[in-house]
C-alpha cells in the first residue's frame, strides 16, 4: 500500500512538472500596485508571480499601453493581462482569476468647485468629470453616458488635468490618487474632497485569453497557489515589504 501511495506521489510530481511553464504577462504601469520602476514591479507583481512559482510556474511581466496589454491577451499573443476590474462584456475574451487586492474606487473633486456628496450620478451632470481610456469602474458608471466623461490616456495625464482645472471630478482609485498627489510639488490632499459615497470596492484579477488552450488550468493553478501564499504568511510578508 506504502509503494503504490509513493507511485501515486511520484506520478502526480511528473504530471505537475510537465504541465508547468512560463506564464507571459502584459499590463500598464500603475502606481503604487505595480509598474516598471518599482521594486520587483511592485507589490502586485511579486503577489502574482510568487502565487505561481508556488505551484510550479515562471510568471514574465512586460509593461505596455493598457489597450495593447487587453488586445495583445484577446488575440492569443500573450497569456494573461495582469491587474483588472471584473466586467461582464470582459468574461467575452477572458477568464478571471480569484481577487488579488481590494481597491476603492470614487470621485474626487476640487474643494473650490463645493461639491462633497451625491445622492445618485445624476446630481454630477453639471460637472466635467475626468476618467481614463479604456478603464473600468462601476456598471453603473460606466453606462452613464449622461455624465460629461472627458477622456485621458493614462492616470498622471488624468491628474494634470485635474490640477489645471480642466475637469472639475476626477474618477479614479482613492490609493493611487493619494500616491501620485504625494509626489508632486505644489500640490496636496487639502485642495480636494473625496465623494460621499465611494463608487465601490473591487478586486483586482488576472484575465487569461479565451484562445489560449490552458487557460483553465493555468487560472486553476494561479488561484491555488495565492491561497497557499494567503495562508502560510507570505502574502502578508509581501505586503508588509512594499508598506501596504
């Protein structure tokens, strides 16, 4: 019995190594979770790639334009986009991994323009709000084609915006709204307000292109090795090393 449980152990070890492999992921620069300039790619980054050299797999991340980074994982060309908001138009072209992170999401508006609440999206119809191509933030707010949405290529340009005045609400993540304010000069938290209420709280996942034959087992494989990660301390270790 001792022998056939070791063949057993043996066997599956083989299975597990063949079907490991390198993992190509594609995304945008995105402070503080993740970005080109920032230790191991960021927080979110070494999340991922740890979760799944946990069971086996090599992660590789290149930092592109977000449109490309989603076109490059629909057409086949790379395996995962790194770092998105669910959406159901998205489930279309990909497969979403388990929740990562937790992000805030809300609109943020200078003091000047005395605005400090809203009941519902309808009470921002008078005001320019500032978003980013191609992003998801809420279902609701996103089909709010009512809204005066004035488009920005990535979040720095969505921010200039905003200081120059040039938008009056600016719809973005709390954390990395913060983050960015905190590094530019002349510039501070006390010259804006935070919505009441948020416009919601979502996880940040992997998304796997439809067209890759794998992409199942690998999004299987990813969502195993983060709970093992979440559940022996290392996720909270790597955290703790990039001060979340």
């Amino acid at each position: 019995m001792k022998k056939f449980a070791l063949v057993c152990i043996v066997l599956c070890w083989s299975v597990s190594l063949i079907q490991a492999r390198e993992i190509s992921m594609v995304t945008v620069d995105w402070e503080p979770y993740y970005a080109s300039s920032l230790k191991n790619g960021g927080v979110y980054t070494e999340l991922v790639k740890t979760a799944f050299e946990r069971v086996g797999h090599k992660a590789t991340i290149k930092f592109l334009p977000w449109k490309r980074a989603l076109k490059y994982v629909a057409d086949g060309k790379k395996d995962i986009v790194m770092g998105a908001y669910y959406s159901k138009e998205r489930e279309n072209q990909y497969l979403f991994s388990d929740s990562c992170m937790t992000i805030h999401t809300g609109l943020i508006a200078h003091k000047k323009v005395g605005i400090t609440s809203f009941k519902t999206l309808k009470d921002l119809k008078p005001y320019k709000i500032g978003v980013n191509r191609g992003w998801v933030y809420t279902p609701e707010f996103d089909a709010a084609d009512y809204l005066k949405k004035d488009e920005a290529s990535n979040q720095m340009v969505n921010i200039r915006k905003f200081f120059k005045r040039r938008v009056d609400i600016i719809a973005i993540t709390i954390e990395i709204f913060q983050y960015e304010v905190s590094r530019l000069k002349g510039h501070d938290m006390s010259e804006v307000v935070v919505l009441d209420p948020l416009l919601g709280e979502k996880g940040l996942h992997l998304m796997m292109g439809l067209k890759i034959p794998d992409h199942k087992q690998v999004i299987a494989d990813f969502n195993k090795g983060l709970k093992l990660i979440r559940d022996d301390g290392t996720y909270g270790s790597i955290l703790s090393d990039h001060g979340f």
